[in-house]
C-alpha cells in the first residue's frame, strides 16, 4: 500500500512563492516526479528524484525559478517554487514509482493571479 501526498498549493501573486511537498507513505520509492497540469495545455513534466543514486533533474523551462530538494529519510521531495508567473497556475501532482508500478497523488492547485 502506497499513498502519495501532495501539499502546499494556493493561490498567490505573480512574484511570489511557494513551496510544494511530496511524500510518498508506506513504501521508499525509487522514483518521485512532480508534474503540473494546467487546463487546456498537455501535462507537463517538472522535476524528478532518483531516489536510488540520489540524482535530481528539473526542467529547463522553469530551472531558473524552480528547484527541489529531497530528504532521503522521509522520502519527500519538496519543490520550491519562486518568482511565480499566471502560467504557472495548475494543478500539481507527485508521481511515486515503486519496481514497476507509480502511485499519484490527488494533486495540489496552484493559482498565480492579481
């Protein structure tokens, strides 16, 4: 049994930030995603964390304004969000993979508005 939490949305201005938690419960995972999916656009990958050789890897659209970090002995990965743009509004969610399955979350809304 895995469950995938995702925290830390809401809404906020543009220039402002936040920071999103991931925890995956009842099993290490070797793998933890974050994606975003805004209405109207493609789900869209963001960041992720090989547990297993401990390397991380975030998009090139949002790496200057987005970076993540992970703690190995909680199995999360949070993702810092900063200088948040309109664009940014969407629903965040964290994908755990476990051998061959992946879990979700239900998601986290983030909504970007003045």
């Amino acid at each position: 049994q895995v469950t995938v939490v995702e925290s830390g949305g809401g809404m906020v201005q543009p220039g402002d930030s936040l920071r999103l938690s991931c925890a995956a419960h009842g099993r290490a995972s070797t793998t933890l995603y974050w994606y975003r999916h805004a209405p109207g656009k493609e789900r869209e990958f963001l960041a992720v964390w090989v547990r297993s050789n401990g390397t991380t890897r975030h998009t090139g659209s949002v790496e200057v304004r987005f970076t993540i970090s992970t703690d190995n002995a909680k199995n999360t990965v949070d993702l810092q969000m900063n200088s948040l743009k309109p664009e940014d509004s969407a629903m965040y969610y964290c994908s755990a993979r476990i051998l061959e399955a992946s879990y979700w979350g239900q998601g986290t809304q983030v909504t970007v508005s003045s």
